[in-house]
C-alpha cells in the first residue's frame, strides 16, 4: 500500500547560545497565520550551546501553547 503524504514547512531554525534571543523569535512564529491544510512544524538545531538553548526553546514554546509540531 502506497500512503500519500502532504507536502509542508519545516522551520528550522540552527542556534548557537541563542537562549536571550529565541523566545521572541518563537513568538513572532507561533503569531503566524496559515491556511490550516498546510502542515508545518519548528525545528530548533542547537548546535552544543552551553547556555541552556534547547530547553528555553521547549519550555518557551510550550508557554505559548501553539499546536504547531516543535521538535530539537
């Protein structure tokens, strides 16, 4: 069986002791409008911060409580 899959948006977004300044930046995302049949998600690539990025991002994002799929 062939399954069919929707084409979508991967954001991805690649920080480096970046935890200062990604909360705005998920923010301006989360505000986006999209028709709902577009399926996107938040990629965030921490590349060995050591200023806690990765988890200021997932804490953050899940603050703003946005469905959109986030994933580091």
């Amino acid at each position: 069986m062939n399954k069919q899959s929707k084409d979508g948006i991967s954001v991805v977004i690649c920080c480096y002791n970046s935890a200062s300044r990604l909360p705005a930046t998920l923010q301006h995302i989360a505000e986006q409008s999209l028709d709902s049949e577009i399926l996107w998600e938040i990629i965030i690539v921490d590349n060995a911060s050591t200023d806690n990025t990765a988890e200021i991002a997932s804490t953050y994002w899940q603050f703003l409580n946005c469905r959109i799929p986030f994933n580091h």
